[in-house]
C-alpha cells in the first residue's frame, strides 16, 4: 500500500489536469446498453 501511495503522490506532484475552454459547464455522459449515466448538478452533458 505504501508504494501506491508513494507512485500517486508522484503522478500527481508532476502532472495538473484543467477544463478546456468551451467545457466548463458540461459533464461526461457515460453510456451503458441501456441507460446514460452523467452528473445532474450541470447544465450539458458532453
């Protein structure tokens, strides 16, 4: 356990992740057979 915590605070010193323009109100929709799953608190999914 102690190595993944190690391996992850190092990903995330390195890297930084940010919305692109255009996206700040959209969320992801994801599809299954059936069914769209995506977050209700935003206006567009994407």
């Amino acid at each position: 356990m102690a190595e993944m915590t190690a391996l992850t605070v190092g990903i995330y010193r390195e890297y930084t992740t940010s919305i692109a323009p255009g996206f700040e109100n959209k969320t992801p929709g994801i599809t299954s057979r059936f069914e769209v799953f995506y977050d209700e608190t935003f206006r567009e999914v994407a």
